[in-house]
C-alpha cells in the first residue's frame, strides 16, 4: 500500500515538475554571422522587428547581400532552405538586385526550425553583353556564388 502511494506522488511530482518545460525556436547564439568572398558579403542577424512573436516552427532573420567588388549586372539572390529527410532545398525568395544598388537587404525572412542549412546563392554578370570580332552581342558570362549557414 505504501509503494502505491509512493509511486501515484512521485508520478504526480514528475508530471508537475517536468510538465512545465516551456520550448523556444532555436535561435543561434552568434548572430550577426557572416561569411564573404572577393565580390560579395552575406550576413545574417537578427530581425529588424523586435515585437515578432515567439514561434516554434520558425526562425526570422534579416539577411543582407552587399557588391564588394566592381560593378556587376544582372545580379540575383536566392535563399532557400532544405527539407528534412530529403536532400531536397526549397525557395524562401528570390530578389533581382537593380544595377543602381550594390546591395540588398531583407528584414525579417522566416525560415523552419527544420532546416539544418539556409543557403544563399548570388548570380550576377561582370559585364552586360559581349561582343565578338564580328560585331554581333552574346550574353555575357554568368557567376555564381553559394554561402551555406548552418542553422543547428
């Protein structure tokens, strides 16, 4: 009779102690981070609206991409996530940077607690069009650029 008791207040203690466990979304403790190359500098920090409510299922960040080299057209961001259990990445956003701006800066992107990498690929053209011996335009050569964060 006494281990009966014994087990219903211990089994009442745990539920009180252990049921009152509050979660948080994840959030990496080195923010702002950031990673950069001879043409261009990512960084990742914290949002830029502080009354966000606290989510579980998704982290917000604020995200810039800023030109450190020459001037460059057609320049493009792409963010995305991956899905878990599959090797699969999917857009969060695309943003085409216009050639009077060497930068671009989103404020506050949401980005699932699932994802282990947020990865940020800038494309651009270092020149409009080429021309060739004959006086016809080509497009011009394409560059990419991947930065990869982890984000657990």
């Amino acid at each position: 009779m006494k281990k009966a008791h014994i087990l219903i207040v211990g089994s009442c203690l745990c539920s009180i102690i252990f049921g009152s466990v509050n979660t948080y979304a994840y959030t990496p403790e080195k923010l702002p981070t950031s990673q950069s190359s001879d043409h261009w500098k990512v960084k990742i920090d914290k949002p830029d609206v502080k009354n966000l409510k606290d989510n579980d299922e998704f982290n917000t960040y604020s995200i810039d991409v800023r030109n450190l080299g020459s001037n460059v057209y057609d320049a493009t961001v792409e963010i995305y996530g991956d899905e878990p259990n599959t090797n699969t990445k999917s857009e969060l956003i695309t943003f085409e940077i216009p050639e009077s701006q060497n930068f671009f800066h989103h404020q506050n992107q949401p980005i699932s607690v699932d994802s282990k990498n947020i990865e940020v690929v800038v494309t651009w053209k270092e020149e409009p069009f080429r021309v060739m011996k004959d006086g016809k335009k080509y497009p011009a050569r394409k560059f990419r650029q991947t930065f990869l964060f982890p984000q657990k």
